[in-house]
C-alpha cells in the first residue's frame, strides 16, 4: 500500500536531469580486475541515475523492494555495468540457472542506472526467471523480502560461481581453541567451492562452538555466512539485538550435542563468534513471529545506527565499522502488509523511498522506523573490495582493515558472547553435488546454503502477507 501521494513525489526535474558523463574520475573493470572501488561516500555527482520505478506485477512489492537494495549495492552493481558478469558465467554449473536469472538481472540494473527520463520499468523478465526456477515465489502471492533476496543472491552465486569443478574438502573441526592459521586454512577450503562477486562482497565467516555441559569437551567448526537473522526485543537497539544474537545458549532435549568423550548424548551449549566480517552486512530482523498457537508481526522500533555500526567486540579477528546505505520495510500486518525500501543513493548522497513506481526523496531521520525489516550496511573502513583468491596473503590479513586483536579472552572466556537460537547461512559441503537437470525447486540442495525458511516435507509454505497494491 502506497505511502507516497502525487503531491509527495520528487518532481521529474529534481531527480531525472540528464548530464554528460564525467569520465574523467571514472574507473574501468576489466575481466582481471583484483579490487573494486568503495564509492558508497563519494561526493555528491552532477548526475542523478538509479532513481526509477518499478512496476507491481500483482503482489511483487516484496521482490521490487529486494531489487532496489541490490541496485544501490554500489560494488555489485558496477559489476554488471561493466559487463563483467559475461565474463564469469558458469552456465554448466548444476547448481545454476544457466546464467538466465543473471543475464535477466543485469539487463534490469543496467536499464534502471542508464541516464534516461523513464519513471519506471517492468521487471517482468527477471521476476518470470525467478519463478521459473523457483515456483515458491508465484505470481499474485506475496512473499517474504527475506527469503526472495537469499534465494536471489544464491543464484546470482552459482550462475557467476569461477569454480569450474569442484573439489571435495572434509570438514574440520578442532577440540581446541582455533587461531589465524586454522581460519584462512577453513576459508581457502571454502573458496576452492565457492568464488564468485557475490563471495567477494556479502561472504563472512564464523566460529561455531559446542560444548558438553558434563565433561566440558569442546568442538570448534568454521562456518560461512551471508547474513545475521536477529531476534528483537522490545525497546532495544541494534547492538543489542546482536548481542542476543550471540548469547550462549542452552541446548534443549530435541538439539542436544552428541560428545565423542561421552560417548552418548548430554546436556550441552553452543556458542557463535564472528570472525571475518563482509564487505556487504545484511542484516535480518525477525519481526515475523511463530508458535505454536499463534502468529503475528512484532512492530517494535529498533533503533539501528545510520553511519559507523562498529563490530569490533563481536568479531575475533577483525575490526570493521559500516555505514547503512539500505532499508526494506515492511509495513501492516503479518496477514496484509507492503514492502518498500529506502536507499541512499551513490550519486547524490541523498536518501530516497522507493515505493513500486513511485519515488520521493526523504531525510535522514525517516530512514529509522519500526517498519525496518532488513538493513544494508557497507564496510567503511576500506577503500576497495577484493576479490577472493584460494590463496591467503598475509598482507591482506594485516591490514589496517583487519587488524589481529590483543586478546582473545575476554572476562576470561574465549566465546563471550556464544550463539544464541538462530543460526546464520553455512558452507555446505558434499562429496558430489546434487546433478539438477531441471529448473531448481525451493528446498533442493545447493552448495551454497542459507537459511531460508524452508518448507517441510508435505507442509505448504507460509504467506506472510497479502499486498493490496494493484498492478501497475
């Protein structure tokens, strides 16, 4: 449901002024390039591109609103002007959409940062691939945001995946505290997988740790994640939400560890600590919630910081601020609702609302609402994002970007802050993968795995609102 009038809309002369490009400070990818640029803080340009509509097809918001995050992810999207992607697709990847959902992708981003005086665009392509191979999101049934940009970003991985052939890599875990050495070994492992733009920008890595309550035995595994799905409490801010995220957490009866010194199932915790962080932090508020005897959406305010969210305290090996540069927002019910989303735009450093086809430029301050339902933020404190390699330098290690802690005890224990109910997108790791001679269906398995909420076997799928939004 719309919240911007006629009367509210930006005018077409203050938003779709056409300029001559300024190529003078421009920088050219090419197919080898090994850094993209952090343009997110440039000065505000004499240009104003990225700033068209969407049209509803019947209950699309929820992908509309995914898609203009995305297109001001500034990084990805430069990827794609570029035409890198032709570069680096992996059409004979099993686990792909044979580069359609890519190639679908790109020429939508490219039609809406293209200089031009249209006010909106049909995505119907991109939105009947990604229904091609995903039948979960069908036309005229809304869906959550959440899950459309998971499954989005895992196809945009594997179709663009530089890993031809896949070796098979066992899993590690270590009975004792892990170091530096054992992290880039467990990350290179992963990259032998999974390389691609979208590991190069959202990837992070994690720590995770169980513990039998009995004989204290411990058992160490690294994981990857895309992003952290928080829990959220009433009158609490983002870090505390975090910190919740994190806590220590008791395994119940139905979860509990099974200790190889036990040698039997015992009581027992877990614990979570982040390691590498992302250049892109996605951040997942749950604001949908669950039981067993009744459901409905949890509207408190979370305050969340638009400029120098600082991980240091919840990351062992890395200190990184970020800056928010994207909201999606979801308002009404858990029963009738509408996604928009508010982005920052590169060009003009100003915040903009995104409502469908309609757009209004915005200030700062109404960026921060209890409608937020999943958060952007950028990595600040660097200039440029690598692109992985298998090989781990050890300058990149040392840099001003990822500086070694002093310690890693803190108030005397190695996880302070351990994990808490929800776990976050893991590697997933299989002697062969899964051979998909057809268009993939929600809940195959996939290399890189995240934690959508997927259906159980014989269960139909939630609907977490109906978009009373007409078709455009």
């Amino acid at each position: 449901m719309g919240l911007c009038t006629s009367k509210d809309a930006v005018s077409e002369s203050s938003i779709r002024r056409v300029h001559p490009l300024n190529m003078e400070n421009s920088v050219v990818l090419t197919i080898n390039y090994a850094k993209i640029p952090n343009k997110f803080k440039r000065l505000p340009q004499n240009k104003s591109c990225g700033l068209i509509g969407l049209q509803n097809l019947g209950n699309t918001c929820y992908i509309n609103a995914a898609i203009q995050c995305l297109s001001n992810t500034q990084p990805l999207t430069e990827y794609f002007q570029q035409n890198l992607h032709n570069h680096e697709l992996n059409i004979e990847n099993p686990l792909s959409s044979r580069g359609q959902i890519t190639n679908a992708y790109a020429r939508l981003i490219c039609s809406l940062w293209k200089e031009s005086y249209q006010k909106s665009i049909n995505p119907i392509e991109l939105i009947s691939m990604i229904q091609l191979w995903n039948p979960f999101f069908v036309m005229n049934s809304q869906q959550d945001s959440h899950e459309l940009l998971a499954f989005l970003l895992d196809m945009l991985h594997e179709d663009l995946n530089r890993v031809k052939h896949k070796p098979y890599i066992e899993e590690k875990t270590y009975d004792q505290q892990p170091n530096q050495q054992q992290a880039n070994k467990a990350w290179s492992d992963y990259l032998k997988r999974n390389r691609s733009i979208i590991v190069d920008l959202f990837q992070g890595q994690s720590i995770n740790m169980l513990q039998c309550m009995v004989c204290n035995t411990k058992s160490y595994k690294f994981e990857t994640f895309m992003y952290l799905s928080l829990p959220i409490q009433q009158d609490a801010d983002l870090i505390q939400c975090i910190s919740e995220y994190l806590r220590e957490e008791e395994l119940d009866e139905a979860n509990q560890w099974h200790c190889s010194k036990c040698k039997s199932v015992k009581k027992s915790k877990k614990g979570i600590k982040l390691w590498k962080l992302p250049n892109i932090l996605v951040i997942h508020l749950k604001r949908f919630k669950f039981t067993a005897n009744y459901r409905c959406k949890l509207r408190w305010l979370i305050n969340f910081p638009m400029y120098n969210l600082d991980l240091s305290n919840y990351s062992e090996q890395e200190q990184a601020t970020y800056d928010l540069y994207g909201v999606i927002n979801h308002s009404g019910t858990l029963h009738s609702g509408h996604y928009t989303s508010n982005c920052k735009n590169k060009d003009t450093q100003k915040w903009y609302n995104f409502d469908d086809t309609r757009i209004k430029e915005i200030m700062e301050k109404e960026v921060l609402t209890s409608d937020a339902y999943l958060l952007f933020y950028y990595k600040n404190s660097v200039d440029s994002y690598e692109r992985q390699s298998e090989v781990i330098r050890s300058s990149i290690i040392n840099s001003s970007a990822s500086l070694p802690k002093q310690s890693s005890i803190i108030h005397g224990s190695y996880f302070n802050i351990p994990h808490t109910k929800l776990s976050i997108s893991k590697l997933c790791i299989s002697e062969t993968d899964q051979q998909l001679t057809t268009p993939q269906i929600f809940g195959k398995k996939k290399s890189l795995k995240t934690n959508k909420l997927t259906p159980l076997p014989g269960k139909k799928p939630i609907f977490f609102a109906s978009d009373n939004q007409k078709i455009q």
